[in-house]
C-alpha cells in the first residue's frame, strides 16, 4: 500500500475516531513527505520515540520544577499504600519495557502488530500511546500466559 494513502486513511480514522495524536502525527509525516524531506524519515523514526518521551516525562516533571510537589508529599510516597504502590507499578512498568525490548530483539516483527494494536486502542479505547516498548512488555507476559496455558492443555 502507498504510503501517502496509508497516512490519509490514518488521518480519516484519527479524525472519525476524535484522536488528535494520531490525526497531527499522521499530517505532519504525510507533509514531510509531500514536500520531499523524506530523507528526515529515518532521523524521526531513529529519534522520535526519545524526542516523545522526553517531553512526556518534562510533562510530568513539571510539578517539580514549579514547586508544587514539597518534600512532604516525596514522604508520602514512602510511607502510604498509593506511594508504595505507585512505586512499584513504576518498578513492574521498567521491568516490562525491558521484557519487551528483549522480545522486539527476538522477534522484531512485532512491531507492526504494536503498531496497529496501538492505533486501535488510540482510536477506539481513547488510549495514550506511551511507546512500543510497554506494549511489548504487555505482548511479552501474555505469551508468557499463553504458553503457559496451552502448555498445561497439551
């Protein structure tokens, strides 16, 4: 499939599907390519998941820079169940993400399927996409579940 098409079509879901991340990422990808910087493609693709996720974690280091998180609620994290669970869902997430680079090393095909199961829970389950690599992780402990289970069936 032409991939200018490919990016309209992602535009028309984007939009149907009320999805601003992916309707502007898919504009500004099908621009770049209109007007002949697809030699950029490859510095995006290379760079464009560090780019994203340094400003989401700018984002959500902000509170920190303005001063409205004191060392008393950095306390708190350590010394209340949602602060230590909040710890460990961050600790479980890494964890994850390098299960899931480790899988996309192995088999690194799955990234088309990351890829498509990313834009349906965008667009259908108003989803953030936060990277490949948690969804590989998530990919990585259900075939886990999977083998596991067919392997106690068989």
């Amino acid at each position: 499939m032409n991939g200018d098409l490919l990016l309209v079509i992602l535009i028309i879901v984007g939009m149907i599907g009320r999805s601003p991340i992916i309707t502007t990422a898919a504009c500004i990808l099908l621009v770049v390519k209109l007007i002949n910087l697809d030699r950029f493609l490859p510095a995006i693709e290379r760079r464009g998941l560090e780019l994203g996720l340094l400003f989401l974690t700018m984002g959500v280091l902000v509170p920190f820079a303005s001063e409205r998180i004191s060392y008393k609620d950095v306390l708190t994290v350590f010394t209340t169940w949602p602060g230590i669970l909040a710890l460990s869902g961050g600790a479980i997430a890494t964890y994850m993400n390098g299960k899931g680079l480790d899988l996309l090393k192995i088999d690194p095909q799955l990234i088309v399927g990351l890829v498509i199961g990313s834009i349906i829970g965008i667009v259908f389950m108003r989803g953030i996409p936060v990277g490949p690599l948690m969804a590989a992780g998530i990919t990585a402990v259900l075939l886990k579940i999977f083998t596991f289970i067919s392997d106690r069936i068989s």
